[in-house]
C-alpha cells in the first residue's frame, strides 16, 4: 500500500481527495491536517510516501512544510496541489525538493496515476516548464551586492540548498556536522537579509547563472 498524507485547510477538499485515493485500492490515507504548522509535526512521525500538500494555506504553504519535512526525512515526496498556476510558486516547489506540482483541475485518475508515480521515484515536474522557470530567474539579473559579504564556505552551502538538498545531506557531502550546516544557513540567511530558504535559493540560482 502506498501511505498518503493530506494537508489542505479545506475540510471538504480533504475528504474529496481521501475518498479519491480510498476508491484506488492500493493507496492508504495516514494522515490529514489543515493546519502547515500541525503537518510538519505529524508528517515526520507518520512517515508518509506521499505527502500532498496545499500550497497555499492559512498558517503557512505547502512548499516550506515540504522543505521542512525533507529536512527531517528526505524519504517523503511531497507533491504540492494548488489551484495557482504560479512560476514563482512553482520554482520555490522545485527548490523545496518537491516531486510534483499539479493545479487542483488534474482529473481524480490522473492525480492517482501522479501519487503512484511520484512514490515510485518519480517526478511530476515538467521538465519544459521547468528549465523555463529557471532560465526566467537566471536571466538578464545581477547576483546581489549581499552576497560579497558570504565566506566561500557559505557560498557552497548556498549552491547546495539551490541544488534542493536538506541540511543533513549536505552535512553528508561536506562532511560536517548536520548542526554545523544549520548554523551556516542560519549565517547566510541574515547576511542576506532573507528568512527563508526559498528566498535564498532564489538568489543562489541567479549566482549559478553568473558563472562562466
């Protein structure tokens, strides 16, 4: 069976999208919250395949718990359902090692095929609309004055958290503790001027396309 958690604020779409997946046979729901803050918290515990999740929500979205729960435990892919069709959206998605990012329009068989999918390993992305978010970011933009002020050890980290990777993964390609690198990004983030991740990833994308 493939375990399923559901984070949407919206009762009704919650029990649309459980009895969806009831009705697939071999896709169990574990879980469901309306709150970002209760689903960081119980996605870990519940150890989910698949966790969808509403981007937008009243304490927070979808992307961040995504990032959040990833950093815990890489294992869970999320795949974020919106009714936004959003590049800015869509490439905080990417950034926050999403699996998918689908508009709430999919049709039920499809979205079913998608949850099948992604806990196979695979990804929901595409790959067109993808390199265009990308290239839109890259392009025509200046790397920021802040970033001078990084050391180049938190320039590599930077590059790694544009990469999408967690802090306990680039602990593993550093070799470092995984409170060393939390501690860097913390670092990083108020030299920036940013409070989240995403925001940094987004600045980091744009030193990426600097290079030669």
């Amino acid at each position: 069976m493939i375990r399923v958690f559901l984070l949407d604020d919206h009762e009704v779409v919650r029990r649309g999208l459980a009895d969806l997946l009831h009705t697939a046979g071999d896709i169990e729901v574990v879980g469901e919250s309306g709150s970002a803050r209760e689903a960081t918290v119980r996605i870990p515990a519940l150890r989910p395949d698949v966790a969808i999740l509403d981007a937008r929500l009243p304490d927070g979205n979808g992307i961040d718990v995504c990032r959040d729960v990833r950093s815990v435990d890489s294992s869970i892919r999320g795949l974020i359902l919106t009714s936004y069709e959003d590049d800015e959206a869509l490439f905080a998605a990417i950034m926050a090692g999403a699996a998918g990012y689908v508009l709430k329009q999919i049709r039920g068989t499809d979205l079913v095929d998608g949850v099948r999918r992604v806990a196979a390993g695979q990804s929901l992305l595409d790959p067109a609309v993808t390199q265009r978010v990308l290239e839109r970011v890259r392009n025509g933009v200046e790397a920021p004055r802040e970033l001078k002020a990084l050391t180049e050890q938190e320039r590599r980290i930077l590059e790694y958290v544009a990469e999408g990777m967690t802090n306990r993964e680039i602990a593993a390609k550093m070799f470092l503790a995984e409170k060393t690198i939390k501690n860097y990004v913390s670092s990083l983030l108020a030299k920036l001027g940013l409070e989240r991740r995403t925001q940094a990833a987004v600045l980091a994308t744009r030193l990426l396309g600097q290079r030669p």
